[in-house]
C-alpha cells in the first residue's frame, strides 16, 4: 500500500484526534469519516441462512412500513436536491441480505448508474431493529452493511419537510410512524428512493 504525507492546519487535526476511537489509526479515522464504500455484494446473501421463520414478522413489519413512507414520498415527488442519489429503504436492504434476485438486480442498476447509494439514519435503524429480532449472527451482518454506506443527514430542510409530510396523513387520521416519516423526509431532502 502507498502512504501520502498530508499536512492539516492545527484545527482539522485537532478534530481528526478528537473523532479518533480508541485503538484507531488516523488512517482509520479519515477513512470512516470519508465512509469510502464498499461493494454492496459483499453482502448478498448475508442472511440467506437465517430460517424463513425467523424472517417472516421482520419482512412482514419492514414491508409495511416501507409502503407507508414511500406511498407519502411518492405523493410529493421525489426530486433530488443534491443531485442524484439512491437512498435505500429498509425492505431493499433485507432483501439484498436474504440475497433476493430482484433486490440483486436492483443493486445491479445503482452500481451502472454510479448513483451514490445512501441510507436514512431511521432506515438503517429499522434494518438495526430486524437483525436483532431475528437474532443469530445477524446484527453483525447488518452492522457491517451499515457502516458501508453513507448516512443521510437529518438537517433543518428535512425537519421542515416532515413538518409538510405528515401533515395530510393527520388530517386523513391516518398519520405515518415516526422512522416511515424520518426516512420520507431524509430521502426528499436528500435525492430519490431506491
């Protein structure tokens, strides 16, 4: 591996060791920070051995709550602020660890595309919430996963813009869940769906 001399003004180099973990390299540290991507076929198929089981109520919990924050993102019409980006929900992400066909030749797409592939902080949670629930080795896998893919910031636009989602499922009395709207807002503030 090459090495880079790289010369920082005293105040990034004093955040850079502030941001340093315990036992982590500056190497480390900026390469976290940068959050330098990996190929997201390394993790195809990373739950293919959990029991159907097992997955059924975590698909079945995903699957609805995807529908409801993509049905309201739809509504407003997804157009990328930022340029063009792929957020990923949390049913895509299940499915590429289960190593479903149609979920590979989604990420097949994105990779030709070169669109950057994201995740909202509330997506990437959810994913969280149905690796422990299903237990075994994959919270792990799906930590992994997660560490590979750049977050989603929730800033004041996205605040604003679920102030504006949510506000005709309430007045229908069919208000969305608090992670269905985060991911909405996160994914029109930021760029498309995926």
């Amino acid at each position: 591996m090459s090495v880079k001399t790289v010369t920082l003004s005293e105040d990034p180099d004093v955040a850079l060791g502030a941001g340093k973990r315990e036992g982590e390299s500056f190497t480390e540290v900026v390469r976290r920070l940068a959050r330098i991507e990996r190929s997201l076929r390394e993790f195809v198929g990373g739950w293919e051995d959990v029991p159907a089981a097992k997955l059924a109520p975590c698909e079945s919990w995903m699957r609805h709550s995807d529908s409801t924050s993509r049905s309201e993102t739809m509504r407003l019409g997804r157009r990328p602020r930022n340029g063009r980006t792929a957020s990923l929900d949390p049913t895509c992400l299940f499915d590429l660890l289960r190593g479903v066909p149609a979920a590979v030749d989604h990420l097949d797409r994105l990779d030709a595309s070169r669109e950057p592939r994201l995740v909202a902080p509330p997506a990437a949670a959810e994913v969280l919430v149905g690796a422990h629930r299903i237990a075994d080795r994959s919270p792990r896998v799906a930590k992994d996963l997660l560490r590979s893919l750049p977050r989603l910031e929730f800033d004041r636009e996205a605040c604003r813009l679920a102030g504006r989602i949510e506000a005709d499922p309430i007045a229908r009395g069919e208000p969305m869940g608090a992670p269905e709207l985060l991911i909405a807002a996160a994914t029109l503030r930021h760029g498309n769906g995926s």
